[in-house]
C-alpha cells in the first residue's frame, strides 16, 4: 500500500464572528477548569516514533487529581490511544472518575500512536489535520470506539495532539458525537512545523462547526499587551527581543499553565485576564509531568516541587479572587 502524502495546510484559523461566542450565563462566571493531556511518556526532543507508548506516569495521577480536587479543582482528562487501550491505566482513571463526580474523560488525538497506521511518521504528520480525510476519520473512530468500550460511554470533549486541528477535524468531531473541542492555542502559531497558526484568536469561547470551542489561556501581560500576538511575533523575529521585553516588563506572553511559566508570571496573567473581563479560564498540563524526568518541565525532584508551589499558589489566588471551578458538565450546560 502506497503511503499516503502529508500535505501541511498551516490553517491560520480565523477569529470568529461576535454571534458565535458562547454568552456565558450572568451567574456563570468568573470560573476555571484544568484540562490534562493524559498521555505516553516519549523524549520531547526525539523523533516520533510508534513504540513510544508507556504509560507508567499515570501511577502518579490519583494523587495528583486528589490534591488537585482537594484544592477545589474539576478537571478533565484528555486520554490518548496509548492510555485508552491499557488495562491499568483504564483501571487507574475509571477509579478516579468514580471517586470524583466533576472529573470527566476526554479524547486526546497523537496520530503517530493511533492506528491505523498508514501514514509516513514525520513532524507534518504528527499534526493530525494534515492527514487525508480518510485516515483522519479513521483513527479517530479507532480512538472514540476504544475509549468508549473501556469507560461504558463515548467521550464527548476532544483535543488534538500538538494542537494539529482543522476545519475538517472540527465537522469530524461533530459528526461523532463530540461537542466541545480545546485544541486552539491562541496566541501561538505552528506553521513552521506544518501545523496551525492561533495569533489572531483571543481567549474567549465561541461555537465552530456544531462544538463548543474553548480554548487553552493564553494571556498577554506588560504595557504593551494590547497590541498582543502580533508584535510578539515581530519581536520574535529579533534576536533577544522577546526576553528584553518581558525583562522591561513591556511585553510577555503567559500561557495558563505550571509547565515552563514561572508562578510570579502566572499569577499576574491571571489578574489581567480577569481585569480584561475573561469569564473562563483554561489551565492545562501533561501528565507525564507528575513524574520527574519525562518533560522538559519536570527533570527532577526539585521541578516536581515547583510544580505543586506554583498549583499552590495559583489555586489560592483564584480562590481568594473567586473564581470558581467549573467541570466538563457545568461548561456544557452553561453554554447551552
């Protein structure tokens, strides 16, 4: 069988109209939820590869969900096809979700360890909307249908490995049952590597081909962040302008998570974000990043411990803030 080519289409996704954003109820807001991409452990710096499909991190998820929740969090785990199809793992998450009525399971797509596999391994490739329309519907069948006969219903949240989505990805997840999508990474773009490009979105959620779209926080800090994406792309451009201007506190851009953003950084986004009227704040992180050594993030014990200061610290301060926590479920039925 011939392999198929994998052609980047470098989407630059639009901002949507104002009639498409979601009108979140008066009472709903200010809220948060903590997305997980629950997933295999692999070298972040390696070429992708088939057999890269251990799971042994998620030893350390129940005890992180449990001092997530004790916390006041709900969240959400995005499961890939590594997880969906190992029996401890399934074990592992069927006990936490059973113990935690706001904890849901979601789809997470990384098509270079989700069958079928028919497509040449490469970076294009591992943006799962560069993939034929066939094979993309494939695998995500293949992936839908594993998590739903391990966890007794179909996942209805989804989101793409590397953040590789497409319009045609979006009509697919419709068509199968899905109905909220958190695959856009505003304030970043992809196209270098064949995947898509998110500066001209914001942060607020709006519907997209029959979904809900509510994508990852990224926020934008220092006296010129009006001006946002656009200037930090030009500035990245220039060698060294991107630190000098997050030194001089004129520009930086904060992504909401523990992995790689240093807490002080975190806690002022959030009180912009919140300043600028956002309603929904989206945090994410990986879950091999409970387990030194498998991210950049987390090498060692000293990381590790910086990760759960900088959930410390941020959950107080949305606490003290009031900004509440909102599961799968309460953004579903908030959106309408």
């Amino acid at each position: 069988m011939t392999a198929p080519a994998i052609v980047p289409q470098r989407w630059r996704v639009p901002p949507p109209d104002a009639a498409a954003l979601v009108r979140w109820p008066a009472d709903f807001g200010p809220r948060y939820t903590i997305f997980v991409d629950t997933e295999e452990e692999f070298d972040w710096s390696a070429p992708f590869a088939r057999a890269a499909r251990d799971v042994t991190a998620l030893a350390a998820l129940p005890g992180a969900h449990r001092r997530l929740s004790d916390g006041g969090a709900a969240l959400t785990f995005f499961i890939d096809h590594p997880v969906a199809a190992d029996p401890a793992a399934v074990d592992l998450l069927r006990a936490v979700v059973a113990a935690d009525l706001r904890a849901a399971i979601g789809a997470q797509l990384h098509p270079w360890v989700n069958p079928p596999f028919e497509e040449p391994l490469s970076p294009a490739a591992s943006f799962a909307g560069n993939l034929p329309s066939a094979l993309l519907e494939a695998k995500l069948v293949a992936l839908t249908d594993t998590i739903a006969a391990r966890f007794g219903a179909r996942p209805i949240a989804f989101r793409a490995g590397r953040y590789g989505v497409s319009p045609e990805m979006l009509a697919l997840l419709a068509r199968h049952g899905y109905r909220l999508d958190s695959s856009m990474r505003p304030g970043f773009d992809y196209r270098a590597q064949g995947g898509p490009d998110f500066t001209l979105l914001g942060g607020a959620a709006w519907r997209e081909a029959g979904l809900v779209e509510l994508p990852l926080s990224t926020v934008f800090t220092g006296a010129l962040r009006r001006h946002g994406a656009r200037l930090h792309a030009r500035l990245g451009a220039i060698p060294r302008a991107l630190g000098i201007c997050a030194r001089a506190r004129l520009l930086s851009r904060v992504p909401l998570t523990p992995e790689g953003v240093p807490v002080a950084e975190a806690l002022e986004a959030i009180a912009v974000a919140l300043g600028e009227g956002a309603e929904v704040l989206n945090f994410a992180f990986h879950s091999p990043s409970l387990v030194p050594g498998n991210t950049p993030y987390v090498r060692d014990a000293a990381d590790l411990a910086l990760f759960w200061r900088w959930w410390d610290r941020v959950l107080g301060e949305l606490a003290r803030r009031g900004v509440g926590p909102a599961s799968l479920a309460d953004l579903l039925a908030a959106a309408g």
